[in-house]
C-alpha cells in the first residue's frame, strides 16, 4: 500500500509542476555593427534581438547558452 501511496503521490507532483518563466536560450546570432544577439528562449521557442553593451557582447558567441536578467519570458 505504501508503494501505491508514494507513486500517486510521485505522480501528482509531477502533473502540477509546470515550468518556470525562462529568460535564458541559445545564441543563435550576433550583430557587430549594433552589439545585439539574438536568443531562441529554451522554453517557448522564440526569438528575441537584445542590445548589448560592448563587453558583454564580446563574451557572447553563437551558440553559446545566454540569460537576460532584465526582461520578461519572450
């Protein structure tokens, strides 16, 4: 009985977690010329360009895993 308890309640927990907000994807883009990249979100899928200030730009390469602090989940 024990057993069924604790997989219903394994089972339960996982149906009601949904995902948390992300603002962190994948680069897939850069631009020198406006210090922006572009980020598909690795929850919804989406694009969003964000402007960078120069050293920041600098330390973010296509492909790389990035997170936006100042923004909502796009």
């Amino acid at each position: 009985m024990k057993k069924v308890m604790l997989a219903v309640a394994t089972v339960l927990t996982m149906l009601s977690c949904s995902k948390e907000p992300s603002t962190c994807g994948r680069i897939v883009s850069d631009n020198v010329h406006e210090y922006s990249i572009t980020i598909r979100n690795s929850n919804t899928n989406n694009l969003k360009t964000f402007y960078l200030t120069e050293g920041d730009w600098m330390n973010a390469h296509p492909g790389d895993n990035y997170c936006i602090t100042n923004t909502t989940e796009w």
